[in-house]
C-alpha cells in the first residue's frame, strides 16, 4: 500500500478499486453484504435494538456470528455501540450516519429483489427443470 504522508488517502483509494485485491474496500463490501451484515443493518434502519431483539429478529443468527457481524459494522463506522452501567449488561446498537447511508442502499437491493421475488423463482425452476 503508499505511503501516505498528507492524512489523506492515497489517489489510488479516494473511491477504491474493488476489483484489487488490495483494495480495502473489498473487506468492507464484505461485511455490509455478508448474509448477516446486511440482515443487521435492515434492522438497524427500524432504530436502536438490544442484542437479543437484534437475535430475535434475525432468524437463524447464533451469538457468535451476531457478535462478530457488530464488531465489524462496529469497526467499519456504520453502528454504534453503546454499553450502560448497570447489571445485568444493557448495551443498544444503532446505526451511525454512514451506517444510515449504507443501510438505505442495502433497503434498496432488498427491495428490489423482493420485487422481483416471482419472476427470480421462475428462472431458478426454468434452469432446474
């Protein structure tokens, strides 16, 4: 990777070159379209959830994937974490404004496939039988 000396990114990452395969934009497409990662920011665009309503809501989730998928939606700037003091642990989840940004994307595509739910199943059964 350039060295970058201004705090800027280099030229070669201001809009990222996906197709690299050192682009660091891979590894967060990753996250945001992993099939958690994009299940997790559907939820978060309804507002702020606890652990076990983001669980609940998810089906087919365990713990430790939950867990992972926060930390690097965490990590990449797209929720926020938020952890009272109090016993038993309170801790809420919600979406930052980048985390807003690609959440609305990610609402997009859903749409999109749900719309075209019918007509997708069709040309799976086409290629099936």
């Amino acid at each position: 990777m350039p060295q970058i000396t201004t705090g800027k990114p280099a030229p070669k990452y201001r809009r990222g070159e996906v197709l690299a395969a050192e682009c660091p934009s891979r590894e967060i497409l990753n996250h945001v379209t992993s099939r958690w990662g994009v299940l997790v920011l559907t939820v978060l665009m309804e507002g702020t959830h606890r652990f076990s309503d983001l669980r609940r809501k998810i089906g087919g989730v365990s713990e430790k994937m939950l867990a992972q998928t926060l930390q690097q939606l965490e990590k990449d700037g797209f929720i926020d974490r938020v952890a009272y003091p109090v016993v038993p642990p309170h801790v809420e989840y919600s979406l930052t404004p980048l985390g807003e940004e690609i959440g609305s994307q990610v609402d997009s595509l859903i749409d999109w496939i749900e719309s075209n739910l019918s007509k997708i199943l069709r040309a799976q059964q086409k290629r099936l039988g």
